[in-house]
C-alpha cells in the first residue's frame, strides 16, 4: 500500500462495504494495521456475491479511498 494510504493501529477508521446499492459490511474500529486488514474484515462480515464497493475513511490521517471489490461466495 502506497504511502498515501497509510494506517496505524491507532487511527479511527470508518469502512462500509456496499453490493447492489445497499450496504452489506459497515466497521468503526482504530485497531486496523492496514488497508487488507479492513478489506479481509468487510468480505467476512459480507452477504451475498457480485461487483461492490469499498468506502474507507481514515479520519486521524485525513484521507478517503473508494475501490471496487467482486465478492463471490465459496460453493457449499
């Protein structure tokens, strides 16, 4: 992850993860060490399969990212 995008296990961190207009995953949480940390969370607590988006804000750093995710659930 590019320095733009850092994080620290003390930052207050908002992330919501939404498929087909609707959210699905929504995290307020400042124990994250990085963005994979976050996405890896947001898939578990996902429903559901299809092309998403990711929301990140990083409220201590300033910064905010959107990024596309395709969720696909394993076969049972």
């Amino acid at each position: 992850m590019t320095q733009q995008f850092a994080i620290s296990s003390d930052d207050r961190i908002l992330a919501t993860l939404t498929l087909n207009g609707a959210t699905v995953a929504s995290l307020t949480d400042s124990s994250f060490g990085s963005l994979s940390e976050i996405i890896d969370r947001l898939r578990r607590l996902a429903s559901g399969s299809g092309l998403g988006k990711i929301f990140v804000r990083n409220f201590t750093r300033g910064w905010h990212l959107d990024r596309p995710i395709y969720l696909r659930r394993a076969a049972a």
